[in-house]
C-alpha cells in the first residue's frame, strides 16, 4: 500500500514539475518578445524625440526670422472680436 502511495505522490511531484516547466518557459519566450517590442518602441521613441528637437528648432528659427511677418499675416487674415469687459461685482 506504501508503495501505491509513493508512486501517487512521485507522479503528482513529477506533474507539478512539468506544469511548472512549461509555464516558466511560457513565461520566459513571453518576456523575452516583450523585451524585443520595448526596443523597437524605444527605438522609434528617440527618433520621433531628435524629429520634435529638430522641428523645433526650425520653428523657433523662422519665428525670430519672420516676426513681423507672421505678426502681419495674422493681422490680415483673421478677425479680431472684441473682449468684453468682464464686470465682478
């Protein structure tokens, strides 16, 4: 009866093992593609962030440049509302 009792006990051991096996293997191929999808989301991050640095140098170059002239064209193509005093009482 012992013996029946060692081998229940060895095979339940023995599926726990393999369920255990899969799983952390499972888990492991998991974190493993999720460290290859980081990389490229970083990879494509720093490019987009050097794209804003640049874009934004650009816009700030052409703003000191062209001052007046933005200034002038808002002036001429957008109509101005007049603001309302706003009394508190």
């Amino acid at each position: 009866m012992l013996q029946y009792l060692n081998t229940f006990i060895l095979t339940c051991i023995l599926g726990f093992a393999v369920m255990i096996f899969t799983t952390l293997n499972t888990v492991k191929k998991d974190n493993v593609e999720a460290q290859k999808e980081l990389l490229r989301i970083k990879t494509i991050q720093d490019y987009n962030s050097a794209a804003i640095v640049k874009l934004d140098q650009r816009v700030d170059a052409l703003e000191i440049m062209r001052d007046q002239e933005i200034k002038d064209w808002v002036d001429k193509n957008y109509v101005r509302r007049p603001q309302s005093q706003i009394s508190i009482n």
